[in-house]
C-alpha cells in the first residue's frame, strides 16, 4: 500500500510537470520503476525519474526529525477523522495548528486521535458557522492536549466531505547549487541503468511547498550555475504553484 502510495503521489508531480513545461515530450507515458516512467517519444523513449526535494537537517543519517514529525501529526488527523466518522456526524473541515515547541511521539496518537475527534463532536458549529478552540480552558470544560495550540472546525452546506489537516507555517529556505548537486551526487549511480530502457534520460526535482520540510525556493545563483551529471536534462518543479525550471547541466544533449 505504501509503494501504491508512492506512485500515485509521482503520477500527480508529472502530470503538474506535463501541464506546465511546453517541452514535455508527446507519447505514451507508461509508469516503470528505474525510471519511475517512460515517454514513448517520436524521437525515442524518454525516462524520467523523479526526487523529492526536503530541507537538509543535522544528522538526517538517522532520519529527518522534520518529516518524522509531519508523519506523526497526520497519522493523527486521520485517525481521529475515522473516528469522527464513524459516529455518524455531519462532515466539517477541521484544522489543526500544532504546537511548535510540544514534542509529539507516535505513543501518543491513539490518546490525541480520540481527544481531537471528541473535541469537534462536543463544538460541532451550527451549520454556515465555525469555531475556534485555543490553548486556554474552553467554555465547555475540555482543553485541548498540550501538542495542539489551536482547533477551528468549519461547517457548511458545501462540504460534503469531512477533511481533517495541519496548519503548517515555516521559514522558506533558499536553495542553492550545492543542495541540488547533492541530490544530483545521490541520483548518479542509477543513470546506467536508467539508460537500459531508454534513450534519454531526465531527473525532475519536485519540492512539495505542503509542509516545512518541502518548501524551498532557488537562489538566484542556480540559473547560471552548470551542474556536473550524467542526466540528459534535469527539472526543478514547485508542485504548488506550478512553477518549472531547468537546470543546466554539464553534458551536451539532444532536444528532443
């Protein structure tokens, strides 16, 4: 379920990738695994592989703390979004500002998940309406867990399906060749095999822009800086606003 997961989530980066780079080769995509896809091009098969960009922390040897994190306040939403669920209330959109100084462990998502779906049960708005719960004690008795700062439920006639997500706000670090050469550095050793199975190869780089860990914006010294690799060309996509750059790179390619 994971790996289906994985695929659908590069299936939607290169659509974006397709709808927003007018270079994008014409014929059949058909998904692959080294490359994630094959284009059967006109001027001969075109792989492309696909990396996400995440913002380097110390010792992410062991792991980034960042996406852990991230990981662990979704597991909570949905599982507090079934919960709510199968109470058999009306769907709400409900969303959740975590506190950014409160550790959150994955023993704690059982306890937080059935905190959070009584909470919206117990200040379900009227219908049109919304509420906002903070850190202080609540009218109705219950405050919320420690992790979280603040809780806002939406209700409307239009939501027809319940959504349950993370408000998350964070400083946009700034990109620069080094980054993307390391991303570059780690891909390098799959190029021989990628050319197995077609006749040019492309690296897309997506940065998510979602979540803290995924968003990044490249410096100004990346449009003239030549990257060393063995890619035929390499993309840089911001998936959340559409945004696509080509990175120059030291081997002289064909266009196709």
């Amino acid at each position: 379920m994971r790996e289906d997961c994985k695929k659908r989530r590069e299936e939607t980066y290169l659509r974006r990738f397709r709808e927003n780079f007018v270079g994008f080769p014409k014929g059949t995509i058909v998904p692959h695994e080294h490359p994630d896809f094959l284009v059967d091009a006109r001027g001969g098969r075109v792989g492309i592989e696909l990396t996400e960009y995440h913002v380097p922390e110390p010792d992410e040897g062991r792991g980034s703390p960042m996406r852990a994190r991230e990981g662990t306040e979704d597991k909570v939403l949905q599982r507090a979004c079934e919960q709510y669920q199968s109470k058999g209330l009306p769907p709400v959109v409900v969303n959740v500002l975590w506190h950014p100084h409160q550790a959150l462990g994955s023993r704690r998502i059982s306890e937080l998940a059935a905190a959070l779906a009584n909470l919206v049960q117990e200040n379900l708005p009227e219908t049109g309406q919304s509420v906002t719960i903070r850190r202080r004690r609540h009218p109705t008795g219950r405050s919320l867990p420690q992790e979280v700062a603040s809780l806002t439920v939406v209700r409307r006639n239009s939501i027809s399906k319940d959504s349950w997500t993370s408000v998350r706000a964070g400083f946009v670090p700034t990109i620069t060749p080094p980054d993307l050469q390391r991303i570059l550095r780690d891909k390098e050793a799959k190029v021989p095999t990628y050319r197995q199975d077609c006749r040019y190869v492309w690296l897309l780089i997506v940065t998510r822009g979602s979540e803290p860990s995924t968003f990044g914006d490249l410096g100004p010294e990346v449009d003239g800086h030549r990257f060393e690799s063995s890619f035929d060309r390499v993309f840089f996509l911001h998936h959340f606003d559409g945004l696509v750059s080509e990175l120059h790179v030291s081997l002289d390619r064909i266009d196709i």
